[in-house]
C-alpha cells in the first residue's frame, strides 16, 4: 500500500520526468528517420516522431527508464535516433 507522501514523491517524479522528455526531444531537433520493419512477412514503416510520441505517452516507470537511458546516451554522444530505431524494432 503506497503512503500519501511515497504517492506525492512518484506523481512529482513523474511530472518531472514527462517535463524532461518533452524538453530532451525539442532541444535536440532529431531529424525524422523512418525504418521498414517486417513483422510476420508484412511491412511496416515506423518513423522516429511515431516513437517519440510513444515515449512521451508511455506510463511514468517506463519513462523513467526511457528518460535515463537517453541522458546516459547523450552524455556519451551516442545516437539517440539509434536508440529510436532499437524501440522501434523491439517494440512490434
């Protein structure tokens, strides 16, 4: 059972977490890619804004987790449209 002050604690990281994803995505300007993924035979075409979207409308923990991952990415100038492929593919 969550306390008053833990639920507080998670609704205030969560707020805090969705405010970075939002900021990280327009700061950086990524330039839209698009990938063809087949899925049981069948094409799909998924660009890095679809992905983008899904990030920004995942639940709190998994933003969490996707808001830490992106800033160990970009500290080590890594490709983050990289990264966006790797969900794309991973996520169908």
């Amino acid at each position: 059972m969550e306390t008053a002050e833990y639920k507080m604690t998670k609704d205030h990281l969560s707020k805090f977490t969705s405010a970075y994803l939002n900021k990280f995505f327009k700061k950086k300007n990524l330039p839209v890619e698009q990938w063809e993924i087949y899925i049981d035979g069948q094409l799909h075409v998924i660009n890095s804004t679809q992905i983008i979207e899904q990030i920004l409308s995942a639940s709190p923990d998994e933003q969490i987790a996707l808001a830490e991952a992106l800033r160990e990415l970009d500290n080590s100038n890594q490709d983050i449209n990289t990264f966006l492929k790797h969900l794309a593919l991973s996520s169908h």
